[in-house]
C-alpha cells in the first residue's frame, strides 16, 4: 500500500505537526477558532502537516481546507486572512441545524443527514467537493482528515483529497463527494442526526481492500466520527512526532436520578460512552508526552488555567471561570455573538498557555518559530 493509505499508521513517526480538532458541535466548532488565532500568531498555523477533525471540529477544518489558499500567508508564516475563515464560521453559528433537520427528516422526504450536509453547503461550502480541498504534496499545505465512524465495519472511516475509506473496507482513491457531506457524516451525532449514508461510485484499490468484501463497496453508512475517537487523534498521533489537540468536548456530569425512559436513558448511555472514549484518547496522549515518545501540548474547553504553572499569565486568566462555557450544549444550535466571542476568547487563552507552557524553546527552534506573550484577547471584554 502506498502513503496515502493506512500503511504509514505502523511505521515510525516522522517529523512534523498534527493539529487535532475535537467534536462538541458549535460549542467546539467556535472553542476551535480561538485556538487557530493563537496558532497563527505563532508561525505555527504554516507548518502544520497534518489537520485532523472530528464532528464539530470538522466543520471549522472543513471550512479552514478550503479557504486554505486564500489566507494568504506572509513571509514569516502568518496568515493575514485568516478572519475569512473566522467570519464565515461565525456566521455558521448564528444558524440553527440540527432542530430543522430532524423536524424535516421526521416529516418530509429525505434524511436527517442529507438535510444537515445541505445546510452546510448552503452556509459554508457551496458545492465544493474533497477534491477542492488543497493538495498536501506541494508543501504548502497540510492533509486535510475527516473522520467519521463506519457503523457497517466499526472502523474509523476518512475522507480526504486523495482517498476516503477505512482498513477493513479499503480506499476509494481521488473521491467525486461533496465536502458538505463528510463533514455532515463526520458531526452525525447519534442518535438523532445519525447515521448519514454516503454513496459509493468510485471503484476500490484492490489493494488495500481488509476482511471485509464487495457488499462494503457500494455505500458507507456512517455515523459522527467522535463514536470512534473523539480528539481526532488516530489519523494523527500514528503518523507524526509533534501533536497538537484542541478539545472542544463535553465531560459528562453525574446525574443522581437519571432518566429511565429509553429515549433519555440511551442519550446518557451514549453520553458515557463518548467520555470513556474521550478519557482513553488524552490518557494516551498524555502517556506519550510524559514518556517523550511524542510532542506537543494538549489543551480543552474544561482545562483548569492553573494546571499549566505558565510562566505567566498576560490575559488575567487565573480569575476566570470557563466552565459555563464547557456546559454549552453540544447541539448545531445558534449561539449568541457573545457567546462566541467568548469561546473563542478561551480557546485563544488555554491554546496559548498550553503552547507557552509546553511548546518550548527545542521546539520552537525546530519549527522555527517564537512563542511570545500575547497582547489581549481577539475580543476585549475576555470570556
């Protein structure tokens, strides 16, 4: 099998940077902003290899892919468009989703799924297909993953420019599949918004094909890719030496009377599920940091400032409390501009004090970049 399959998830990491955007609808969809902001005035948004996205996550990768040539970064690396990314997610989340869609798939033809991936193509991509997504081999760009999860195999199912498909199935190369439609597979949250099934009218690499046969071949059926891996980490964490995680998640509460009634007892169920994913994700993640077996820096939406021991803290953040926002709920669900800019705010500030704190000076000098103390905030009044 060739780079572009699961090959490499075996071999020995290589050099470079992976960003992982985690799931959480629009709470971590506009969570990941902040910390993009924070990356480019870094120099680090430039030399990212890898960008791999799950869920909510995906929709602002999904956007950031094809804007990509159109941020126009100087010569130190620095993006100087990138609030065309910014505005247009901003704007996405001023849209209600996922209550219309249901509504719709309960009561009209079509799917659940076909009606989220139609809003976002309305909103955001605009008929765009994987394959306008910008092409890695030039340098000048990382790869663009779009995970979702193959209920058919259990199998983390990707899309991509070059390919899309999962180990077992096999891969599907140069895929014809509007950008709108894996991202709707990728944030198909279970149960209502999932599943989402995506045709299949490309021929397989026989080569690459798993255990599983020609009935897989035709369609996917697919449901959100955090059932599978929440933090985005698979398509990355095999493949590259330093890994950057931005997770926009939702830890789950304890609930002394949970409800029994199927609908909302499945809903907790699934909940549990998802944070036992999540909880196995980081602990890996943070295995590999402490053993150096990896590099990078983990950062989240429920991420106590103090945690990090910053050297400093420029933006005022040990008398903050982010915790309303972490208990955004994770719905497509229009959000206040306030809101907003206050999840963008903390994921700017948490972004920074992770990278300030653990992308040190070896680091930097191996990027090259230099980490210095923010201003302010992307919003003055903080979050």
């Amino acid at each position: 099998m060739t780079d572009n399959s699961f090959a490499d998830d075996d071999a020995k990491p290589e050099p470079g940077i992976a960003l992982c955007l985690s799931g959480g609808g629009y709470r971590a969809m506009v969570f990941h902003l902040g910390a993009l902001i924070r990356l480019n005035e870094a120099g680090l948004l430039s030399r990212l290899a890898r960008v791999s996205s799950v869920s909510g996550g995906s929709i602002t990768a999904g956007y950031l892919a094809l804007r990509w040539n159109d941020l126009a970064f100087d010569a130190s690396g620095r993006a100087t468009r990138l609030h065309l990314v910014v505005d247009k997610i901003r704007a996405m989340a001023r849209t209600d989703v996922d209550a219309g869609a249901i509504l719709g798939g309960l009561l009209l033809p079509g799917s659940i799924g076909d009606r989220v991936a139609r809003s976002y193509d309305d909103e955001l991509f605009e008929g765009a297909m994987l394959s306008d997504l910008p092409d890695d081999r030039s340098g000048k760009a990382p790869r663009f993953v779009i995970n979702a999860t193959n209920v058919q195999s259990g199998a983390l199912w990707r899309f991509s420019r070059p390919y899309m498909g999962d180990y077992r199935v096999g891969l599907f190369r140069n895929p014809t599949l509007k950008l709108s439609l894996a991202v709707a597979a990728s944030s198909a949250f279970p149960p209502v918004l999932s599943p989402v099934t995506v045709p299949i009218g490309d021929p397989v690499d026989p080569s690459t094909v798993g255990d599983l046969g020609p009935g897989f071949q035709t369609e996917a059926v697919l449901s959100d890719g955090g059932v599978y891996d929440n933090l985005g980490l698979e398509a990355a964490f095999k493949r590259y030496q330093t890994i950057l995680v931005s997770d926009g998640g939702q830890k789950i509460a304890a609930d002394e009377t949970p409800a029994h009634d199927w609908m909302r007892h499945s809903i907790r169920i699934l909940n549990i599920v998802d944070n036992q994913v999540r909880s196995l994700r980081k602990r890996q993640l943070i295995d590999a940091y402490e053993a150096n077996d990896r590099t990078g820096t983990y950062w989240g939406i429920r991420t106590a400032f103090s945690d990090y021991g910053a050297p400093s803290d420029p933006l005022g953040c040990t008398g903050r409390d982010p915790r309303p926002l972490a208990e955004t709920p994770t719905r497509l669900e229009a959000l206040s501009d306030v809101v907003q800019e206050k999840l963008i705010n903390w994921g700017y500030a948490i972004a920074d004090t992770a990278l300030r704190t653990h992308f040190g000076p070896a680091l930097q000098s191996r990027y090259s970049v230099s980490i210095t103390a923010p201003a302010g905030f992307p919003y003055g009044h903080g979050y």
